[in-house]
C-alpha cells in the first residue's frame, strides 16, 4: 500500500510539472495577435473558399494547423476529424504536405474529412506565427480566445471549444 501511495504521489506531481511546462510553452508559443490573414477568405484544397471571419461569427471555429509529416498529427486528425463530422465548424491548415491531390488521396486513406488549406510552402503558417505542430486556436468573433500547440485529446479541444462559447 505504501508503494502505491508514493507513486500516485509522483505521478501527481508530474502531471503538475508537465501542466505547467505545457503552459508556459503555449505562452511563449502563441502568437501576440490573430494575424488578419487568417480572417481572409482562403481558398480550400479542394478548391472552396472559407471564411473564417464568417463562421466565427456564428460560433468558435477551431482552427488546426498540421502535416502529414508530423508524427503527432496523426494521433491528432482524427479526433479534429471527428469534431468535424460531429457539427464543430473546423478549418485546417496543411502545412508543407504535398500537392492538393496528394493531400487530399492521403487525408481520405486515413478517413480524414476535414475543411483543408493546402499551406504548401508553409507562408500562411508563417504569417500567422505557427512554430510548431500540431497548433490549435480557437477563433470566436474574429478573436483568438484559445491557443495550444502539441499534443491534446478529443475531450482537451471539445472542452476548450466549450469553454470558448461562453
């Protein structure tokens, strides 16, 4: 019993150094403003054009900057995939991943069915001030409201999408 009780302690203890670790790199990561360029219309992979202004006008809009390279983002896709096909509006951005065919063939091998800007040369990513993926931020009103970059779980982002509605 003992044992179990000085590591309960010690995992406590680092998920509290990991939290607070994972926070101060999300506020040194974050961009100081919603670039205006993400408010503009952007012009999907397939070929749609998005308004992001728009649609977190209505309700917050998560938007997720990825890669097909990223190891990360594959464990994270598919739960923006399923935020998706559950009513979230969702937009990504594809950073660096190939031409749009190539991007759109792979995200459909993965049952990947999500709104995509294909960010081939990484500029979009660069003007917003992504530094890392996987990114997500939350856009309600045309504001930022929510920022974190790494790993998070399907409950982390539906939780700060909750969050972000009130």
């Amino acid at each position: 019993m003992g044992r179990l009780k000085k590591w309960t302690k010690e995992l406590i203890v680092l998920a509290l150094i990991l939290l607070v670790a994972f926070t101060i790199m999300d506020f040194w990561r974050k961009p100081q403003s919603l670039a205006p360029v993400l408010l503009e219309p952007q012009t999907l992979a397939t070929g749609e054009v998005v308004s992001i202004a728009e649609l977190s006008e209505k309700q917050p809009v998560l938007i997720y900057f990825w890669a097909t390279w990223c190891g990360v983002c594959n464990t994270t896709s598919p739960n923006v995939s399923d935020l998706a096909k559950s009513g979230v509006p969702v937009v990504t951005v594809a950073i660096r991943s190939g031409d749009p065919q190539r991007l759109l063939t792979g995200m459909a091998n993965k049952d990947l069915t999500f709104p995509v800007i294909n960010d081939i040369n990484g500029q979009l990513a660069g003007l917003v001030g992504v530094s890392a993926t996987p990114t997500f931020m939350i856009i309600d009103k045309g504001e930022m409201v929510s920022f974190t970059a790494g790993w998070t779980s399907y409950l982390g982002l539906k939780s700060r999408l909750w969050l972000a509605s009130f």
